[in-house]
C-alpha cells in the first residue's frame, strides 16, 4: 500500500499566499521597467514612480496595474501621471499634468 502524506491546510496556504506574493513582486519590478522604457521612447526620464492601486481606472480592471509617476519630458518639463500598465496591454498615460518648468 501507499501512503500519502496529509497537507495541513495552514502550510498550503501560506504556500499559495507566498507564490502570490513573489508573483505580484516579479509584475512590480517588470511594470517598472516597461514604464521606464516608455517614457524613455517619448524622450523622457522617469523621475519617480509608487504603486496607486486604486488609481483612475482600477475598476473593472482585473489585469493591469497602476502606477502614480513623475516623469521629466525632452523640455525638461516634470509631468505627474498615472500609468496602467500588464504584460499585454502595454503603457496608457493618464491625467498627464505639467507640475513644474
């Protein structure tokens, strides 16, 4: 006979929170990455960026993530944005507003 070992529900649990975790963590650190090339592309220079989870645009959106950022352009004029953004969907700016220059 075979026997097979219980999984304590608690341990596979923690197990799936933590692959979440590193997955959501590997989507932040490839976001920003895509941001910065974006914004480099227009002939710019990411300047700042922090996670707005709950920006314009979350509702509905299951997929992407967005991202508040500060960015210089070719004038060197700063903007502040907001960016959603997925592996798929690509870069969308947003309430792109010249703060300063």
């Amino acid at each position: 006979m075979l026997a097979y070992a219980e999984v304590n529900p608690l341990v596979l649990a923690g197990g799936v929170l933590v692959l979440a975790l590193i997955s959501r963590l590997i989507a932040d650190r490839w976001d920003r990455r895509r941001v910065a090339k974006y914004i480099a592309r227009l002939g710019g220079e990411l300047q700042r960026i922090s996670w707005s989870p709950f920006g314009p645009g979350w509702f509905g959106e299951r997929n992407a993530r967005i991202y508040l950022i500060q960015y210089t352009d070719r004038k060197e004029s700063l903007h502040s944005a907001f960016v959603k953004t997925s592996l798929l969907s690509g870069v969308y700016l947003t309430r792109d507003v010249v703060i300063s220059g």
